[in-house]
C-alpha cells in the first residue's frame, strides 16, 4: 500500500506531517488545512517505502 505524507507552509515556516496516510485520509487532512488561517502551498507527498 503507498503512504503519504503532507508538505505545507505555515506563518513562512515549513512543515511535515508527523505520520503517514493513505489518499483518502491524505486527501481529508489536506482539506483541513486549507480551512487553517495562514497555511499554504500544501502537497501531498507519496511516500518511499523502508528498505
């Protein structure tokens, strides 16, 4: 199964997510963040699997 990430600016800083999602949940979390005041260019970023 491919994990995601999400990638955005927040106030000028960078940010990660902490955790990995699925799309769907990736999808869910980015619409919240695009509700946040002062979040922006938000990505969702697959993730590499582990070796």
């Amino acid at each position: 199964m491919q994990s995601y990430r999400l990638k955005w600016t927040q106030n000028g800083q960078p940010k990660q997510s902490g955790v990995v999602y699925d799309l769907p949940s990736a999808e869910a979390r980015k619409a919240r963040l695009e509700a946040e005041p002062d979040v922006t260019d938000i990505e969702i970023v697959p993730e590499k699997p582990s070796v």
